[in-house]
C-alpha cells in the first residue's frame, strides 16, 4: 500500500512571517520509507521526459535532486543564488515583491541543447522557477518539465511556468 506523504509534512503557522503556513519536508525527509517513496514517484515522473540532466534549484531543491538523479543515473546542475558558485557563472536577475534577487548558474557543465528537468521541494507563486526558466534557456539549455513535492494552487504559480509542471502533493491554504 502506498505510503500517505502528507501524513509526513509538517505545517508551521507564521513561518517565516505572520500569516504564513509553511509546509516542513524535514519530516518527510526524516521517515526513511516515506521519503523513498517520495523519490520513487517523483522518478515515475521524470524518467518519462529521458532528461539529460536535472535542473536543482536552491536549497531544498538539491535534497530533492541529489537521490533523484542519483537514482535515474543522471547528473544534476545547481541554481544558486549570486555569489555561491565558484568559478566562471551566468546569471539571471528577477524581481521579487520588495526588490529583486539574482540565480547563477555555472559555465562549462552543460553542452547547449541538452534536456533538463528543473527540481525543486515547492511551487509557490512560480517565481524563482520562472526565472530559472530564463536563466536555462539563456545557457542553451531545453527546460522540459518542472516537479515538485508540494504545490500550493492557490498562489497561481503554474501561471508563470511554461513547461510541464507536476507536483506529488496539493494543498488548498
């Protein structure tokens, strides 16, 4: 029988902000049987789209990413923020509610045209994974789908993501 993973999501009230529900992975990343069980359907998923290489995006994104690609015998690629990856980068600027930020990704580990399949633990308003979109396609990269563990609907993210998107859980509020 199929493990429930909601059962094994914490939710946080006002975190990190008043009025605010966080939904926690780190219990699900903490039961051993769930959290394969998360990783075995999220590999259902993507070893559909054969992806070249896996798109992880920072931080829970490379939790995510790491036994997937792991597990599909495929490399992944990190999505940081400016100033966390050494060497030669290129970057994508966005803007958020109140300023902007910026993701960087590294030169030199991915050839122009290969496929990739962007991770991360949660859909939210879609932001950081629409700029990641640019900032992949600005590199050469065919972004094919994006999977998550949770999505929140009612934040609309899937609206600014124009791929495939598929998420293990749904909550409403």
């Amino acid at each position: 029988m199929p493990i429930d993973l909601k059962s094994h999501i914490r939710t946080v009230p006002d975190f990190p902000k008043e009025g605010i529900l966080f939904y926690d992975i780190g219990t699900l990343l903490r039961h051993g049987p769930a959290w394969q069980e998360t990783i075995d359907r999220l590999e259902a998923i993507v070893r559909e789209d054969a992806p070249d290489f896996l798109i992880a995006i920072e931080s829970r994104g490379f939790l995510v990413a790491a036994p997937l690609a792991a597990k599909m015998g495929i490399g992944l690629v990190m999505v940081r923020k400016k100033g966390k990856l050494p060497g030669k980068t290129q970057a994508y600027s966005y803007d958020l509610e109140y300023g902007t930020d910026t993701l960087e990704m590294q030169e030199g580990l991915i050839t122009a045209g290969q496929r990739a399949v962007i991770i991360d633990d949660l859909l939210a308003t879609g932001g950081t994974t629409a700029a990641t979109l640019h900032l992949v396609r600005q590199m050469g990269i065919e972004p094919i789908r994006a999977a998550y563990i949770i999505e929140l609907p009612f934040l609309n993210g899937r609206q600014k993501i124009d791929i495939p998107v598929s998420s293990l859980l749904s909550y409403d509020a």
